[in-house]
C-alpha cells in the first residue's frame, strides 16, 4: 500500500470483477440467455415457414355473372377484393368479358380481313362476339344517292334481357359539317337495321349479363360513294 491509502499493484487490480455487459457473469446467467436465443430463432424460422406455405389466391377465369358469391363460401370467390388483412399482394379480379360500355365499329364495307365478324350467327347469342357479329350483320347503309362519303355516326342504346331494346338509339356523335338531312338519313338507317333484328336471341346467360349495360355503336360509311353513282 502506498502513501494514499490505495494498493500499489495498480488499477487493473480493483477492476477486475466489473462487468461492462459484453461477457456473462458466468454459467449460470449464461444458459438461460441461450434457451431464449434459440426459442425467438425457432420461433421466427417456422413464422417463416408458415409464410412461404401458406397457399396464393388463384384468380378464378370464371365470369362473376357465372360463378356468383356466396355467404356460404369458404374462401374468397369471384369478384375478389385486396384486403389490408391480406398476408402479400393480392390481385382484384375484374370482370373482363362485360364492361360498362361495349363499344363496336360497325363499316359499311367490312375489311376483307374482318369478312367472318359481319356474319350473323346461327345460334342463340351466347357471348360480346355473337352480340358483336349480329349487329354487324344488321347495318344497311343508306342508299348512295342519299348518302354521304367517310360518314360517321355513333348511338347509344341498352337492351333488356328478353333481346329487346330499351328506349330508342340516342345519337351521340356524327361528323362535322353534315348537314341536317344528311344527319336525319343516317340515323333513320341506323334505327331501321337495328329493328330489323329485334329481338335479338340472347341465352340465359348473356341476356343477364347485357341488361341495361350501355352499348355504343360507331357506324362508318367508308363506301367510295362516287363510283357507286358513276361520276368520273
């Protein structure tokens, strides 16, 4: 001991026991600081596991007007919804086959690529393509004396499940600077083939799945109207 009272084998003497929080105190503080270690990895290794099995919503090609939900269904049906609860993304299911809007070009002279879509079925129509070809089919321009080259007109119109129309076509676009008859000629055509159609046969199906929904039809005059009448 030195003069000061301290023992004069240094300060690495008094400091010896001290722990700083990096080593254990011994073995028995040690061991259950393992078991807690392994028990959060096992833990953490089968949350894990559980994750990567848990099976994926397959998206159900089915149409909803086809496959409807139920409140006694297991799991989600057709349409389904991201929920916030959803363990990974999720993606909705849309009914593609039938829109709010089905929109169809009609031409007066159909492409020679496009000659089988003019054609009307011979069945019942059971989906857009039957719906598509038969109003296609239906188009009867106006004669070529009445007409006017590059003409375009749109309507829009609904039909009830039984086939038949609701209401008459509302025109919503024709082409700039057509005069008042010409207008007039074009949309008596226009509602002259449609009702020669009526009532369209539609299945169960297809007849649910069109009723009341907007359909737009863009009709298109593209007959070379000169050499119709003869003029050089």
């Amino acid at each position: 001991m030195n003069a000061v009272g301290l023992d004069a084998i240094g300060p690495a003497h008094h400091f010896t026991n001290i722990n700083l929080g990096c080593e254990p105190f011994g073995t028995g503080f040690m061991l259950p600081r393992i078991v807690i270690c392994l028990i959060i990895a096992i833990a953490g290794a089968m949350a894990a596991a559980t994750a990567e099995a848990r099976p994926r919503h397959q998206i159900n090609p089915i149409p909803f007007s086809h496959s409807p939900c139920s409140v006694l269904d297991r799991g989600p049906c057709t349409p389904y919804f991201c929920s916030v609860f959803n363990h990974g993304p999720c993606i909705p299911e849309i009914d593609y086959p039938y829109g709010e809007n089905l929109q169809l070009t009609v031409e007066s002279v159909p492409p020679q690529d496009a000659a089988e879509k003019y054609k009307k079925p011979d069945h019942d129509l059971n989906t857009i393509g039957d719906l598509f070809a038969a109003l296609r089919s239906c188009w009867t321009p106006p004669p070529a004396d009445n007409a006017r080259e590059g003409m375009q007109m749109s309507v829009r119109f609904s039909f009830k499940r039984s086939g038949e129309m609701i209401g008459a076509p509302r025109m919503t676009y024709f082409t700039e600077g057509a005069s008042a008859d010409t207008r007039a000629t074009y949309l008596k055509a226009i509602n002259a083939s449609l009702d020669a159609c009526l009532p369209m046969k539609f299945t169960g199906d297809l007849g649910g799945a069109l009723a009341g929904r907007p359909i737009m039809i863009r009709y298109v005059d593209n007959r070379e109207l000169e050499k119709q009448s003869g003029t050089p």
